[in-house]
C-alpha cells in the first residue's frame, strides 16, 4: 500500500463530507491533526499507520507543484508537531496542517470554499449538528415528522 509513496507526500483520504488530510512519513506512517474522530473530543496531532488513516476510504497524493521544503524538512516539520492539540476546524484543521508542512503555509481549500458561500456552510453545520446529535442520542430523537 505504501511501497510507492514518496516521503513528506501530502495525502488526502475522502470522507462523508468532507476529505481528511496527512502526511507520509515514512515506513507506512502518517502524522495528521486527529481533530474530531472520537467525536465531541478534538484529537491532537498523531502519527498513526496510513491503514487507520485511509480506513476503508483509501487515499490519494495532494500534488504540489513546488514544495517549499525537501521531503526530509516536511516530514521534521509534521513531527515537531506532534502531540499539538490546538484544532480548529476553521482555522487549523488537518488541511491546514498538511499544507503548513508542505508549503510553509497553512491553508484549507475546503473552509475557503464554505467562507465563499455562507449558507452552504450554514446548511452543513446544521445538518452535521442534526447527525450529531442523532449519533449521541438516537436516530428517531431528530427525525423529520409528517404534518397532517
């Protein structure tokens, strides 16, 4: 599975709604801000194995046309890291994580196109609410009923 990615690549995992981001680090190891994947918890910057970062979803390779830093400088920057419990889904997320230690930037393509359109965002924090709180309580708590 990781024979033939190359160190410091920026990889990209989709999800649901959204696409989870990290960095390979070598021997079958990517760094990533956990964020919330145990839920209402926010997880911090983790190094893991790239099979529980992909999951079942698999993955691809984020191309960037000129990395600011070597392989080697990437992957110390996404190590320095590690431990960081300091997420924001707005403002440093997984995205802007893996870009940071790419580019020398942290950036999110994906809030940048929810602060393009307010109400898509809006829509979809209520909706991931909605699920939220359907996952923690029972699905039938927050279904839609029929009005007669």
């Amino acid at each position: 599975m990781d024979s033939n990615l190359p160190l410091g690549a920026h990889l990209v995992t989709p999800r649901k709604w959204y696409s989870h981001h990290g960095v390979y680090v070598g021997n079958g190891r990517v760094v990533h801000y956990a964020g919330f994947s145990q839920r209402l918890r926010s997880g911090p910057v983790e190094e893991t194995s790239l099979e529980a970062f992909a999951k079942h979803f698999g993955f691809r390779v984020e191309p960037h046309a000129t990395p600011a830093f070597s392989p080697e400088e990437i992957v110390r920057r996404a190590k320095t890291r590690i431990g960081e419990n300091r997420y924001g889904v707005l403002s440093n997320n997984c995205e802007h994580f893996s870009h940071w230690c790419v580019c020398g930037r942290a950036r999110s393509s994906q809030v940048e196109a929810l602060m393009k359109h307010p109400a898509r965002a809006a829509r979809l924090v209520a909706g991931a609410l909605v699920r939220l709180a359907a996952s923690l309580f029972g699905k039938d708590t927050f279904a839609p009923t029929a009005h007669i």
